[in-house]
C-alpha cells in the first residue's frame, strides 16, 4: 500500500511538474494569418524568410513618437488572475544602422484607453533604473513600470541589430523583481520602485491595450521602434529562468538571413590630429599631488591617486594648473583621453571622479567611474557658470566602476560641436555611452556656444582622481592614471578605436601576378613601313606550346570576328611570348587607325587591345644616281655556274637537266609571297 502510495505521489508530481512547465500564454500573437486582430499604423505584415509573417515597425526616430505600432485590444488583463506574476515575451529584430534608432524606442507596451499615461513597457535599451514613479492624477493608476535610462537621450540599444532574439520581461511577486532576458540571457534585474509589485499586479485589471513598437505617452519625443516583431506571448505569471530557456529553444529559428550593421571603418575615416596637451608624468614638477604619488605605470610614470572611500572626496587626486583653455580655439569640439587602472578595493565606487575641468568652486566638468547612464547639466548659477557638465548615474550609491579593477583601460571622452553638439563616452575605444547627449539642450538656460568658446576658455585646472565639490561624499578614485591626451577636435569614433589599438600601417601594393600582357613597346604612332613590334604574353602561352591565344590587327573600327584580321599570330607559337614580334612584316598598312587585340584560346574573346596610328611616311629628296662602269663576265665562268646548277638539279627526278636563272627567281619570289599570304590573312 505504501508502495502504490509512493508511486501516485510520484505521478502527482511528475504531473504538477509538466502543468507548472507547460503554461500556455494568455495572449499569443503569431502573425501567421497576417495583422489578424493588431491593428497597423504605419505598420505592416512582411515575410520574413526565417520567421515567415512578422510585423514591420517603422519607426522615424525623434519627433516621430506615437506615430508607427501594432495595437492589439483584449480584455484579457480585467479576466485574468494575476498574482503569479506576468511574463511578456517576443521575438524582435531591430534595423541595421539607422541614424535615428534610438535606446529609448519602447519594444512594447501595455497600456489603457481609459489611463493612457499608465503603462507598463520595455526599450531597446533594456537597461538602467526601472521607473515606477506611479500614478499620474488622472491615470488613477498606480504603476508606470518601464525601463528608463536617466540618459534618456543617449541610451544605447541594447539589442544586436540584424539579428533576431527573443526578448521576455518578467515581472516575479515572489522576489520582488522584474527581470529582463535576452534569448536565454538574463540581461538586468530591476526591483519595482515605488509601490509593491502586488499592487502593480493587482492593478493590471485597468489595462486593455497591447501596443507594440511604441507607447502612447503625450511628452515622449524619442521616437518609436524599429524593426521586425514576431511571437507576441503574455502570460499570467512570472516565467522561471529555465522555462525562458525553454521557451527560447522551443520557438528560435536558423537564421538564414543576419544583416549586420557597418563597421566604424566602412562609416568613418581616420585624420592624423595631434593633441594640445599630453601629460605622461614623467616630470613631477608639472603637478601639485595631495595624498598621491608617480609610480611606474602604463608607459614609464603613472598617477597614483589613494582616494579612501566615501566622506574622503577632495582630498586624493594630481592638480595641473594650466593657461590651455584659455589660449585655445574649442569650436571643433573637445576630446580627453586617458589611461585609467582602478584599484581593486571595497571602497572603490562607481562615482568616483576619473577627471574633471575647474572653472569654480563647484563648477566643474567631469567623467566619473561609471561611465554610464545620464549626464548632469544643472548649471551652477550661484557662480556664474551654466553647464556643470559630468556624467551622474540616477542611481548614484549602487552605480559600479565600470573599468576593470587591475587592468589598464583607456577612457575616452568626446565632446562634439559639429551641429548635432552631442557627447559620447568610450572604453578601449568602444562606445559606452554613445553619441547623443545634446550638449545645446541639456545646458537649462546655456547653450553649446558658450560652452565651446566661453566656458572652456574659464577652465583653470585640470584636476585627475577627483573633483572639487563641498557637497561630494561619494569618495575620490583610486588607483593609476597615465598618458593624459587633450584634443581640441570631437574625433570620431574610428579615431577613438584607434586611440586604443593603433592605428594600421599602410598596406603595401600587393604584389601583382601578370596575367597576360599587350603592349607595343611604348609606342602608339608608327610611319608606314614601320616596324610594329607587339609584346605579347599570358600565363598559359608561357607553360603550354600549344596554347591557342593569339595577337590580331585590326583596322581601328572592325568587329572581331565579323572581319578577318589583317595580321596575326599565336602568342605560344616559336616563343612568341618571350619576344617582341612585328606583326606588320612584309605589310605596307595604309595611313589610318589601327589596333592590335589580345585574344584567348583560338577565339574572339578579347583579353586586351591597344590603339596604335600608322602616319605617311614624310617625301624623301631621290639621291642622285652614280654610274657605274659594266662588269664583263668571261663566257667560261658563266658556263661553269650553269653547269654547276644544272648538276645539283639532276638530283631531283622532276628537276630539268638545263634551268633559267630567270625562272628560279620568279618561283623564290611566288613562294616568298605565297608563305607571307598564309600568315598574314589565316584570320
């Protein structure tokens, strides 16, 4: 009994076990029929040779939003029990390189006729805080749960272009936590916020819309997404790491077609610039040191800058003070690189100060440790300066060092005045942070042009490993920084790679194979009667005696084929290749246009041709006649040579016993003509 016992539990669980792994969606979306029940707008239905029927999102980038998504309308939120969490998962392709794709185009959203600033939703950048700021008044909502870069204008995409993944956002009552995933990648892990998730979940009762490729938010201006959208699955709770796994081998697919996005090298090309200032400390007195030191580092001295922690801030870094701001024209822009080697210590944090420009007390402009997320511009009005311009994570205590403690990075730092007045942050010159920080808008009440040719121009002191600010507790950096670079040009991102890894020799000429040749000794003109050497040669007349390429000559206008060549021989024939050959022997061309024509293999098919002209040959003076005294020949000589002939003659059967001179030099001259005949016009 207790056996059979034993052995129904084991069922029961095996049962339970397939049920919990084998949940069906509450709303599955496959666009295999076409739009379906999604309505399009600026939309459609393509055929994807991997995925069969997708759905096309054509987002146009800011200013755009609101304007390109699939709108699914359910009732499914209001019927469905919710408190075992909810799952949205989809299977994306983002477009390749578009200048206005943008971290911020939402990927989807789950929103409400009746509060349609209440949404629940996910970007490309997949990243950063997850806000939940709640309700607005009107809403009567309480979660707006979505994922917002604090750099919201620069958030990077997060998603690999080209290429589909299945995206699945889980939202788990029992952690607490929202979970993004990319394939089976778990990609961030984001705690609610404001409220509890089990109000958001008990809430979700007020949503009807699913809208994919965009949110239907009044104030969001960054626009909508773009690319491809297939496999839209909602479920009625929170996935477990494994069941995405599964879900994301049961439903991919080989993909036949990946477009990738163009390399920095086919986008951009690389200027030699020459920075304005370099700094490699190997000359102590250049800089004023407070709790730091030179020790060995990336190449020959290095800053050693001991900050100690949170409630230490202003008190460890390397001071140059320096008149380079000043003197110098920044409209080009602004770029500062360096080499950085964080310290591997618990005190260590991410907003740690890498560098920053004095202009006053706490106007600065500054990278810290993070390297992430959005940059602060509230201006410092108190003193007079408009843009303190450094890089602020919204979640200043828990934001990490994003260098490699123990290892030497280059951070680089573009300040961009060209117009779209952008920054860009890079690690061993790859973007971190991408360009698109707005330098003109992001200054509250100043602008690009005075941060380019008035603030800089302010700057008094180049201050590395911290920053001076009263009201810092977050501690100064430590650890080594070397070979300081300042340009006064925004160099593009290939220039920032190559910062990095250096930048390539030329390549010498390959060395080039002969493959066939024609040419006519450096001469194009040739007076009639002239010599017309032809150099010929390829490969295959060189190592086979019977190869058939051939040279022919043409009048300028003849067709190959269609008329026979005037002259002609085989390239291989007699060692043709290794020589030059005058095609015109025995010939008087006729002034005109001419050309010699490289053919292969017996036939038309043309491997080269060169134009040659043939010119009159210019009127000569006739030179005045001598006269000659007459040879006598004794009759007995001319006996003998007849005889002579007449004896070698008989050696032939056919031969007559007597012969003519007169005669042998009309049958030399018939043969001579009749050889030069079967040369010159076979073709």
């Amino acid at each position: 009994m207790k056996k059979l016992a034993l052995v129904l539990a084991l069922a029961l669980a095996v049962i339970l076990a397939v049920s919990a792994a084998a949940a069906d969606p509450v709303i599955s979306i496959d666009f295999a029929d076409g739009a379906g029940d999604v309505e399009l707008v600026n939309a459609e239905i393509v055929n994807d040779v991997t995925r069969g029927n997708v759905l096309k999102v054509n987002g146009q980038g800011n200013g755009t939003a609101r304007t390109s998504y699939g709108l699914y309308k359910t009732d499914v939120f209001e019927n469905t029990d919710w408190e075992k969490g909810l799952t949205v998962s989809l299977w994306i392709q983002t477009d390749v390189g578009s200048d206005n794709l943008s971290g911020t185009a939402p990927i989807f959203s789950i929103d409400s006729e009746a509060a349609p600033q209440g949404y629940i939703a996910a970007v490309c950048s997949l990243e950063t805080t997850m806000n939940t700021d709640g309700n607005q008044p009107e809403t009567g909502i309480t979660p707006r749960c979505w994922n917002d870069p604090v750099n919201v204008s620069g958030g990077m995409n997060k998603t690999d272009e080209g290429i589909w993944e299945l995206l699945t956002v889980v939202y788990d009552p029992d952690s607490g936590n929202i979970y993004m995933y990319l394939n089976d990648e778990l990609v961030n892990t984001q705690t609610l916020g404001g409220g509890s998730i089990d109000m958001f979940l008990f809430e979700l009762e007020f949503y009807n819309l699913v809208r994919l490729g965009a949110w239907n938010c009044v104030w969001w201006n960054y626009g909508d997404y773009q690319g491809l959208i297939d496999d839209v699955k909602i479920y009625a709770e929170a996935l477990s790491e494994d069941d995405v796994a599964d879900l994301y081998s049961e439903t991919k697919v080989n993909q036949t077609v990946i477009v990738k996005a163009p390399t920095v090298e086919e986008l951009y090309t690389a200027e030699d610039h020459t920075p304005v200032y370099t700094l490699d400390f190997e000359d102590a007195g250049a800089l004023e040191l407070n709790n730091a030191e030179l020790v060995p580092g990336h190449t020959g001295n290095a800053l050693k800058v001991k900050g100690e922690g949170s409630g230490t801030n202003g008190t460890s870094y390397g001071l140059v003070t320096t008149d380079l701001f000043k003197n110098t024209d920044w409209t080009g822009g602004m770029t500062i690189s360096m080499w950085v080697n964080a310290d591997s210590s618990d005190t260590l944090n991410g907003m740690a100060p890498l560098y920053s420009l004095d202009i006053a007390r706490i106007g600065y402009i500054g990278t810290v440790n993070s390297l992430q997320s959005g940059i602060n511009t509230d201006g410092n009005e108190d003193v007079g300066i408009v843009p303190r311009f450094w890089n602020d994570p919204g979640n200043r205590d828990g934001c990490v060092n994003e260098t490699t403690a123990g290892q030497w990075d280059l951070v680089t730092v573009v300040y961009n005045n060209d117009g779209a007045n952008n920054m860009a942050i890079y690690k061993n010159g790859e973007v971190v942070v991408k360009p698109g920080i707005n330098l003109g808008t992001a200054f509250g009440d100043g602008t690009n042009e005075q941060f380019f040719t008035e603030q800089l121009k302010e700057v008094y002191s180049l201050r590395l490993g911290s920053w001076l600010c009263d009201w810092w507790n977050y501690g100064d950096y430590q650890g080594l920084i070397d070979d300081v670079e300042i340009y006064n040009v925004a160099l593009n991102p290939l220039e920032v790679k190559y910062l990095f890894t250096g930048k390539p020799e030329a390549e010498e000429p390959a060395e080039v194979t002969v493959i066939q040749s024609l040419d006519l000794n450096n001469k194009s003109e040739f007076e009639q009667g002239e010599e017309i050497l032809v150099s010929a040669y390829t490969d295959g007349a060189a190592t086979d005696a019977d190869n058939k390429d051939w040279v022919g000559l043409y009048h300028k206008d003849d067709v190959p084929g269609d008329i026979g060549s005037i002259a002609w021989y085989y390239v291989a024939e007699n060692g043709n290749y290794e020589k030059a050959v005058d095609i015109a022997a025995g010939l008087s061309l006729e002034p005109g246009e001419y050309k010699v024509c490289l053919f292969a293999n017996d036939g038309y098919d043309v491997l080269l041709t060169v134009e040659l002209t043939v010119k009159a040959a210019e009127a000569v003076e006739p030179a005045e006649e001598a006269v000659e005294e007459p040879v006598v020949t004794e009759p007995e000589e001319a006996v003998q040579e007849e005889v002579a002939v007449s004896v070698e003659l008989e050696k032939k059967e056919e031969a007559p016993q007597t012969f003519d001179f007169g005669v042998l030099a009309l049958v030399v001259s018939a043969l001579s003509a009749g050889a030069a005949l079967t040369l010159k016009k076979r073709r």
